[in-house]
C-alpha cells in the first residue's frame, strides 16, 4: 500500500464580504485573538483582515462567557495568540456557521504522493491521508497525483467512496492497469 499524504501550507482565506470594499476575502495573517473582559464575562474575538483593504473585523468566538468555565491553557492561548489555537478555531465548522464565512482552501495545501512503482504487481493499493479537515475531491486529487486526467481516473481508478463529492477525510483506491 502506498502512503499519500494531503498537508496544510497555510491557514486559509476566509469567504467574506468586505464592509469597506468589493472584496470577497479576508485573511487571519499571522493570527490574533482579542480578548475583553466585563466583569466575571468574558469576550473573545478572532481578527481577520480583509485582503484587499486591510480592514480589521473580529470573528466572534466566544460571548459573555464566564471566566471559571475557561481552560486556564486555552484562556492563555487567547491572550498569547498561540498559533495552535488560532488554527484550531479557524477550522471549527460551528465558528465558521456563527460567524457566516466559509473556508476557501486553494493553494493552501500540497500533496505528498510517493510515486507509483512502474515495475510493481497490479492493481497498486493507495491510502490518502488528509493531516487536517481540507475539502479535496478525490478524483481530482488521484488526478493531480498520478497525472492523469479525470476521465482516465475514472477508468482506471476504484474508489469505495463518491469520487466526484469533497471529502474532509482520509480514502483509500486502487489503481488498475492499463487495458
């Protein structure tokens, strides 16, 4: 079985429209967490900025929520920015429906794909391993790793899941020979 393996290369853009400008997009950038308290509640906010205008706007993450029903680790990386937990926040499905953004992941990710062996027995078993949840269509994945086009994917490829329906995790297929 061959090991492939689908790696995030940077947070990605935000699908978002901008209040300030036409844009349709916003970044996190390095990623910073604003964090305002009153009284025992506390406000926590993820900063995005628009791409074209630089415009800041706050994501909420979290709404008059008591302090003592925080993490202590999860209250620091807050007030730290903690990189981990910027990440963590930013792909959170329930944040991205509050906050009415969807993640928009192209040239945000890269394909390991150990070669297939051209000597090696056939049909050859591979396994997609997506180290985060990326959105990856599996035939054009398995197109752009083996450089082929769909259509020959399709002829040459057997897949137990929807090949044409994105998937936020890992697959595996194999790959017939050539008739």
């Amino acid at each position: 079985m061959l090991p492939w393996v689908v790696h995030r290369t940077r947070l990605p853009l935000l699908s978002r429209r901008c209040v300030d400008c036409p844009s349709g997009s916003a970044t996190t950038g390095d990623g910073r967490f604003r964090v305002n308290a009153n009284g025992k509640l506390l406000d926590v906010w993820l900063l995005v900025r628009c791409v074209r205008c630089d415009r800041t706007s706050k994501l909420t993450v979290h709404e008059r929520t008591p302090v003592a029903s925080f993490d202590p680790a999860e209250l620091h990386g807050y007030h730290v920015n903690d990189g981990r937990l910027v990440a963590s926040t930013l792909l959170d499905p329930a944040l991205a429906r509050r906050n009415r953004f969807a993640l928009d992941w192209t040239d945000a990710w890269r394909l390991d794909a150990t070669p297939v062996p051209l000597g090696e027995a056939w049909p050859i078993r591979v396994e997609v391993v997506l180290r985060d949840p990326i959105p990856v269509r599996p035939d054009r994945l398995v197109a752009r790793g083996l450089g082929l086009s769909r259509a020959e994917v399709e002829r040459r490829v057997k897949c137990d899941v929807p090949m044409r329906r994105s998937r936020i995790a890992g697959f595996a297929f194999t790959l017939m020979s050539v008739r």
